[in-house]
C-alpha cells in the first residue's frame, strides 16, 4: 500500500465511525422494539417544504466547509508523507503542483460554499415569511375557518389554504426584502394598480399571475375531489408591506395582518357546513403527509 493512502484514511476514518455509530442507534432502536407513539403522520407546518431544503442546505454548509479545511490538510499530509515516508525528493514542481491542488479545492468549495449560504439565506427569508403569515392564519382558526400550509399540489406548493363560511382561499405569500436610505428610514410602501405591483426598486407581475394560477388548479382539484363546482379565491400576501391599491381591479394584496379585516368584510354566498366538512376531508388527506422522525429506524434523519 502506497504510503499516500494514510492522510487519506485518517481524513475518512472519522466518517466511517460517524456511520457506524448512526447505524448502531438504528440497531439499538430496532432490537428495543422502540416506535414513537404517534400513530399517524402530521399536518404539514408553513413553509415545510422551506425548511427541508433549508436543513439540506445546512448540511451542504458543513460539509463543504469541513472539505475545504480537511482537503488542504489531506494535500499537505500526502506532499509530506510522500516526502518522508515515500522516499520522494523535494522539487519546487511538486511544491507548485500540490499548492495548486490546494488552491484549487478551496476555489472549488468556496465557490460551492459561497452559492450555498446565498440560496439558504434566499430560503430562510422566504421560510421567516411563511411562518409570519402561517402564524395569522392560525388565529383564524378560533373564528371556525380550518387552514392549511405548504399545500402539495403539481410540482409546486400552495402557501396556504383557508376554508370557512366565507369560501376558500388560496393564499400565496411573497418575501421581498427592503431597502434602508441613507437616514436609515425604509419605504415599507408598495403601490398595486390590480396589475402589478411597483416596490420601491423594482416592477413585479408574475407573484400576481402565480396567485391566481394555484388558486385555478386548486379549484379544478377541489371541485372533482368534492364532486361539484367551487369557487377558489386568490389572495397575495406581502409581509412587512404597506400596499397601497390604486385601482378596484385584480385580486387582493394585502398584508397579512389585514386578512382577519379582509374576511370579516366580505359579502355574498356562504358555504354549507357539510360542503366545509367534505373540502376539509380532501385537504387534511393531501397535507397530512409528515412522517414523525423520532425512533424511527427507517428515517433519514436519526
């Protein structure tokens, strides 16, 4: 065996006993006979699809991190390995080819690192919106409306689906972040036209056109699971955002403190108890999908 193998197996031999001690806690819970008490699988939380990618990403994070230092001690150990144990002569070309091999691994990890922080920094921004939004939902839970998150639908999620005597809502939610001047004051104010929306600093039409998209494939979902035509009404929820409508047209924007004032307001036909019961019992199907993770042999985290 090749003197260059040891820095290499003393860089993995910590990983292999990380593996073998997860696979005893595995084998420890299975031979106890250990399960969790719960019985069925949990509704699914706001942003739950959020929050598995930003705990993927987390793990991205270290071991892209833990790479790039252990790498550049792997190089090192295997140039001085070589040199000591392996009977190799020094060389100024073995000096530069195993620095570049070093630069190289941190530039490639750094890069990876880099992008990873962004798109999860991106996510928990998008996750903080859901849960403020998901957390004025569930008020209205005390007012007799029945409300889900992260509904799954078509390779896409609904943010949140309220039902009530008022109608069925499907609520989607946007996470834009603002800008301080130089006075440290922010405009937290975006004008919608029933179009589009103007922020301060940008033009934004497609979270509108998203809106009533999901709203229109949840209608022709609800409708065939319920077995008669409803009607899904679209809302757009901008947390932190002041909106300021200027035209009557479009569908509402509102900031999600509003939403209680918002469904309070309305008029026009109501549901029926029963018709509320039946369009309950497909949601609560489609978004009762959390497998509890505690003691269970088969989950991917322990």
């Amino acid at each position: 065996m090749s003197f260059a193998f040891i820095p290499v197996i003393l860089m993995l031999g910590p990983i292999l006993v990380l593996s073998v001690i997860l696979y005893g806690l595995r084998l420890h819970i299975e031979r106890r006979r250990l399960k969790t008490p719960l019985t069925s699988n949990l509704l699914r939380s706001p942003g739950e699809s959020l929050r598995v990618k930003i705990d993927d990403l987390s793990q991205d994070v270290t071991f892209y991190a833990l790479f790039m230092v252990g790498a550049s001690f792997m190089v090192y150990s295997i140039h001085l390995t070589q040199s000591y144990l392996g009977g190799a002569l020094e060389s100024p070309f073995r000096i530069i080819v195993s620095v570049l091999t070093a630069l190289g691994i941190w530039a490639f990890f750094a890069v990876k690192l880099v992008q990873t922080l962004n798109l999860r920094r991106r996510l928990r921004l998008a996750h903080d919106a859901e849960m403020a939004v998901g957390q004025e939902l569930n008020r209205l839970m005390l007012k007799g409306y029945y409300v889900y998150h992260d509904f799954p639908a078509q390779k896409f999620n609904i943010d949140h689906i309220v039902v009530g005597s008022a109608g069925v809502f499907a609520i989607e939610t946007k996470a834009r972040t603002k800008k301080t001047k130089r006075d440290g004051k922010t405009n937290a104010q975006v004008v919608y036209d029933g179009n589009r929306l103007q922020f301060p600093d940008r033009t934004e039409q497609d979270s509108i056109q998203q809106a009533i998209s999901q709203a229109a494939w949840l209608k022709k979902w609800l409708s065939s699971a319920v077995g008669e035509p409803l009607e899904v009404i679209p809302l757009l929820t901008l947390p932190g955002w002041f909106v300021k409508r200027t035209s009557a047209t479009g569908i509402p924007v509102i900031n999600p403190r509003q939403i209680h004032s918002y469904l309070n307001g309305r008029r026009g036909p109501t549901l029926s108890e029963t018709l509320i019961t039946r369009i309950v019992h497909q949601l609560d199907r489609q978004c009762r999908d959390v497998e509890p993770k505690a003691y269970d042999p088969g989950a991917k985290r322990l």
